[in-house]
C-alpha cells in the first residue's frame, strides 16, 4: 500500500476521531472531577475514591474487552459485506454484557467490604469509610455501564463516533452538576459523587440503547427483548473478548497490588498516586483515541481480507498517536505544579504527585503509543492472544515485582514504584512492535 487515500481518507478518519478524542476526554473528565470535586473533602475521601477506583476499574476493563470483541467481530463483517451478521453480533454482545455485568455488581454489593479488605488490607478507618461510601453507587451502576460500553462499540465500529461523543457530554453535565449538587449543597461527600456516576450513566445507557434498536442504523440490534442466543456468534465475540478480558484482568489486578504497595508508603503516597493516576490519564487521552479508532479502520481492512491496508493504517495511525501526544505531554509537563494545585493535597503529596507526574510525561510521549497504541491494531485483526500473554507477562514481572523492589526493598518509594511501571511499557512496546512489523497479525482470522 503505496498511497493515501485508499479505504479510509483524511477526512473520514479526522470525522471519526475528532469526536473519540473529545469523548475520551469527557469520560476521563468524570472520574477526575469526581475526585477533584471530592477533595474538598479531605485527603482521606480522594484516597477512599481512589482505592475504590483501583477495584472498579479492574471490572470496567472487562465491560470494555466484551464491547472490543463485539466490535471487531461487527467491524469485521462490515468489511466482508454481512451487515445482518454485523447486526446479529451486536445483539449478542448486549446480551452477554448484561448478563455478566448484573452478576458481578451483585457478588460485589454483597461482599464490598470484604473485597476492600482482602485487596488494602489495614487502611485508616476515615479512608475505609470514604471509600464504602462511594463503592456502593459505582457498583449498581456497573450494568449501565456495560451496556453503554457495548452500545458505543457498536456505533464506533460503524464510524459514528459523533453519537457516543454527544453521550458523553450528556454524562460529564449530569456527573457534574450532581457533584456540585449532592457534595457542596447537600453535604454527602464521596456517596454524593458516586450517585452523581450512577445517575450519569442511567441516562446514558438509556439514550444508547434507544438509537441502537433503531433499524435506520447500519448496525443494529432488532427486537432487543425477544431473546435470540447464538453460541457460535458469541464465541466469535469471545475468540477477542476473553484473551482481552484476562490480559486487561491480570493487568489491573496487578494495577491493585501496584496500590496495595503504595498504600503501605502512607496517605501521602495514595494521594499523590490518584492525582499521578488522573494526570496520567488525561495525557494518553490521544492514543486512547486513536485506538478505538483503529478497531474500526484495522478491523474493516482484515475483515476484507485487505492486510496491506491494515499495515499502512496502522503505521499511520501510529505517526498520529506518537504527534499529538507528544503535544499533550509537553503542555502538562508545563502546567503540571498547577493542576496539582487544585487537588488541595498536602505540601508531601502535592511534591510526590509533581515528581511523578512530569516523569510520566516523559515516558508517556516516548513509550507509551508502543506499549498501548500498537496492540490495539492486533486486536483488531484478530491477534488478541498475542497481546494478552505479553502483557500478562510483563505486567507480573515488571510493574507487579519490580516496583515493589524499587519502591519497597530498595526504599525509592512511590517514584521507585512508578519506574516499575515504564519498565513495563519498554518490554510490551518492544514485543508489540516487533509483531506488527513481521506480520505475523496477518494470519489470523475472526469471521
């Protein structure tokens, strides 16, 4: 592939990952706010969100891989032209979503407490109760948010990303107005914030599920109540969903135990870490962009059985990523010491939470489109087990391992424990590159 302008031009491309950049943006905006708004509080309630954060996010990830495997799947069939096979995945996808989602927020609700324990162990009592507090709304709106995860994916595969964009605006004004709502007026602290994500998410998840069933859509799901269960389809869905489902599972379940190891360094060092972990976010909001992009792009080009134009897509969309990142990083790096103003941490945690941040920074423009932007376009074709034994790997030997040595051991703390985590990017960067570069990808095939 020579040229340009071949399946996908300029044009669609900027229409298509326009609205993703703003979307990612105002879907990290609402847990940022949340505890940006909630640190009014105290320190001790922006550490009970963020440990809240660290559990729930291991969940949120799942949701996130089923709705990755419905929508290469869908992705996929549009290339080859089966748009009521793209339909009938869609369908699936709802129904496995809902299902799994449903099951883990009622084990979760039952035994909240106990999970907090077993993952932080002895934590102070104002810290525990902060995060109970905020723990049970976030958990009831777990299915919502399955099923909007899924609905999005959907629209994403058929390069609608404009709706899913107008959903998050819907989301961040309701999370916002009911932060100020619920925590300045009424004076319900981080149980204010988590009824804020809950209502945000319902109304959310209703909107989606309401263009979704509409049959003007390429891609949609017909007679959603009348129960139509595939098992050959879902195991298509699955061939993606569960190798993304383990790797993101093991990944944030050592994420956890990165946590458990800062939690140890003091109250602190689990502040600096949730505003470093906010901060951190914000700056890959472009490649995270750009990745879902490319399920769409990559997955129509292998659906078609065009491997030439997924390899020159995905090199574009690389150049891409690394170019507006690289812009992202320099201007937080900058205005780091005044964002971390306006989290109201201590003189310790604010200069910890600096530190890091602007360390991250540096790595994130280097590293992280290798270590994050590139699997996304072997998922795409198919190549999903490839990603998650890399990364099963170097998450457990670096960031799991290591940084407990540099932070704990070797006493460089919680900057020691960050290190842990960039010598993990240099490992699955390396890995994820050399295969997309070989072709290997090339062979693998979904539908």
């Amino acid at each position: 592939m020579q040229s340009d302008p071949k399946i996908f031009d300029n044009r669609y491309l900027r229409a298509l990952i326009i609205p993703l950049l703003i979307e990612t943006l105002l879907s990290v905006t609402i847990g940022a706010m949340d505890t940006m708004m909630v640190s009014t509080v105290g320190e001790h309630a922006v550490s009970g969100v963020s440990l809240v954060d660290s559990i729930s996010n291991l969940f949120v990830f799942l949701f996130s891989a089923f709705s990755t495997g419905g929508a290469v799947v869908a992705s996929q069939y549009l290339g080859k032209k089966e748009r009521e096979s793209s339909c009938f995945a869609s369908k699936q996808l709802i129904y496995v979503s809902a299902a799994f989602s449903i099951l883990v927020a009622a084990i979760l609700i039952i035994f909240r407490r106990t999970a907090m324990e077993v993952v932080y162990g002895s934590i102070e009592e104002s810290v525990m109760d902060a995060a109970l507090a905020y723990f049970l709304p976030i958990l009831l709106s777990f299915p919502f948010l399955a099923l909007l995860n899924s609905c999005n994916a959907i629209f994403r595969a058929m390069g609608k990303s404009r709706i899913t964009m107008t959903v998050s605006i819907i989301m961040n004004v309701i999370n916002i107005s009911g932060n100020a709502l619920l925590i300045y007026v009424f004076d319900m602290g981080t149980a204010g914030a988590g009824i804020a994500s809950l209502l945000s998410r319902i109304a959310a998840c209703c909107f989606m599920l309401y263009k979704v069933t509409r049959k003007d859509e390429i891609i949609h799901v017909d007679r959603i109540l009348k129960v139509e269960i595939d098992f050959r389809m879902i195991a298509r869905i699955m061939r993606i969903a569960l190798p993304s489902g383990i790797e993101n599972s093991v990944f944030h379940i050592g994420k956890i135990l990165v946590s458990s190891t800062v939690a140890s360094l003091g109250t602190a060092s689990i502040a600096a870490n949730a505003v470093f972990n906010s901060l951190s976010t914000f700056a890959n909001i472009p490649g995270s962009a750009v990745g879902m992009a490319a399920v769409a792009v990559i997955g129509q080009c292998c659906g078609a059985r065009d491997y030439d134009a997924a390899f020159f897509y995905g090199k574009k969309l690389l150049r891409l990523i690394y170019m507006m990142m690289g812009a992202t990083c320099l201007a937080m790096y900058v205005l780091t010491p005044e964002i971390t103003w306006l989290y109201n941490l201590s003189p310790e945690a604010d200069a910890l939470a600096i530190q890091a941040s602007r360390l991250a920074m540096i790595q994130s423009a280097l590293f992280w489109p290798l270590a994050f932007g590139v699997p996304n376009f072997l998922r795409a074709a198919g190549d999903a087990r490839f990603t998650m034994v890399v990364s099963i790997l170097s998450m457990w030997i670096f960031r799991v391992v290591l940084s407990r040595i540099l932070g704990i051991t070797l006493g460089l703390g919680f900057i020691g424990v960050t290190w842990g985590m960039f010598i993990d990017w240099y490992c699955r960067g390396f890995f994820f590159l050399t295969r997309f570069l070989r072709g290997k990808w090339r062979s693998k095939t979904v539908v």
